[in-house]
C-alpha cells in the first residue's frame, strides 16, 4: 500500500498535473468574470434593444414554466469565451507557427563567450570519451570523428556518482 502512495505523490507532482489544476481553477474564475459581464452589462444593453431583460423572457406550457432567456444568457456567455479565447490564445498562437514556418521567427540569441568555452569543453570531453564523436551529428570541436565502425561493441554506460539513496542522481527540472 505505501507503494500506491508513493506513485499518487510522483503523479501529484509532477509539473503538468499542477499546471492543469492551475488552468482549471483559472477558468473557472475567468467563466465568473465572463458571466457577470455577460448578465450585468452585456444582457442588458441587448434587453434595452428589444425592450426587455433576457432573464424575464419565458412561456407557460400546461402550468410549466421555461425560461428561455436564461438560455439565450447562457450562449451569449459562451459566444464571449469562445471570441475572447480565439483572440487571446489561438490567433497569436497561429500567428507565431505561422511566422516559425516562414522563418521569421528571431533566430536564437548567439552563445555567450563562457557558454561557448563550455559547449567547447563539453564536445572535447565527450570526444575524448565517446569515440571522437563530439557534438550534435557527430560534430566534433574539429570536424566529424571517426565513430565506431561497424560490429564495434556498443559504448559502455555512464558512470555518476551516486545519489543520497545510492541511485544515480536525478536530472529532472533541468
């Protein structure tokens, strides 16, 4: 049993879980702030226009009364979230693939001198210990390496230091 826990508390934590509990606690308070500006403001300016409020628009059928008004209150709201989410997350959004697929997005900011030194340092290292084959691609500081060629043993694992409980240390969060 402790070990259900302990995977609901690895689960709680991690980082998208609480960024969806944040969104929906978000929304929420957005779809209050909509439905107030919807029946305080919004319904009435409509109302003044066909002469009367939305909430007292309703018929009778065998005793049983429906209000419509409260339906047409209710769209109206829906109308303002969706136009007010399309303008505010999904037209920028289009605009910047766009832009990315056009290849308008800034190009990313150059290295500076230290991280250089250290992208440097990194590829040298891991030439030194992987075969020649340095950075990305097998991009050495130099040119290409030689790599392993074919049938050649498989690099052995990384070695780390060991963690507080003896298992190599965690990289999440970086």
């Amino acid at each position: 049993m402790p070990g259900v826990f302990k995977e609901f508390r690895e689960f709680i934590s991690r980082g998208n879980v609480v960024e969806l509990a944040v969104a929906v606690v978000i929304g929420a308070a957005f779809t209050r702030v909509v439905n107030a500006v919807v029946a305080g403001f919004i319904t009435p300016l409509i109302g003044m226009i066909g002469g009367s409020s939305f909430k007292d628009l309703t018929f009778t059928i065998h005793k049983s009364p429906f209000t419509y008004g409260l339906v047409i209150d209710a769209v109206i709201a829906f109308v303002v979230v969706a136009v007010v989410v399309f303008f505010l997350v999904v037209k920028p959004i289009n605009i910047m693939n766009e832009r990315r697929r056009r290849g308008v997005e800034p190009a990313p900011e150059e290295l500076s001198d230290e991280a250089a030194l250290l992208t440097e340092i990194r590829n040298l290292l891991a030439a030194q210990a992987g075969g020649g084959r340095g950075g990305p691609g097998g991009q050495g500081p130099y040119g290409p390496g030689p790599g392993p060629g074919p049938g050649a043993p498989p690099a052995p694992p990384q070695s780390y230091p060991p963690g507080p409980t003896g298992a190599p240390p965690s990289t999440r969060g970086w």
